[in-house]
C-alpha cells in the first residue's frame, strides 16, 4: 500500500496560495515596520543646534516627516 491510498482525502498541497500569502504578509508587515523604522533613524540621527532638536517626539517626527514630504515620504522611498 503506497503513501498516497492511505490519505486519500489529504488535498494536494498548492504552491500559488501560499506565495501570494506570504507575499501580502510581507507587504503589510513592511507598511507597517517601514515608516517606523525612518522615524526611529531620523531620531537617532537629528542634529542638534544650540540645544535645540529637530524632533521632539516619535508623533512629533512622523508628523514633520509626513508634512514636508507626504505619504511616500513616510514609506522610506521605495
């Protein structure tokens, strides 16, 4: 008796669902992790003049990034 007459009922495993899957995941996951991670490294890299930051606060750097160079802007230039 081979593998295949003792699961009979077992659906065949398909390629194209699962890598359109995973796909929409990642693209979701990098919508989400993308504008983040910007505004964390502006954050990180924001100079100082005189004592004076850029940026106040994480809300306050997506805010400014998202005024002065709109959605894209936000999404890190892909």
């Amino acid at each position: 008796m081979s593998y295949r007459d003792e699961q009979p009922n077992k659906e065949v495993f398909r390629l194209l669902p699962k890598i359109i899957n995973g796909g929409v995941g990642g693209m979701v996951s990098l919508a989400c992790v993308f504008p983040l991670d910007l505004v964390k490294t502006r954050l990180q890299n924001q100079q100082t003049s005189l004592g004076i930051q850029e940026y106040s606060s994480i809300a306050d750097a997506f805010k400014k990034t998202y005024r002065a160079e709109g959605l894209l802007g936000t999404e890190g230039h892909l």
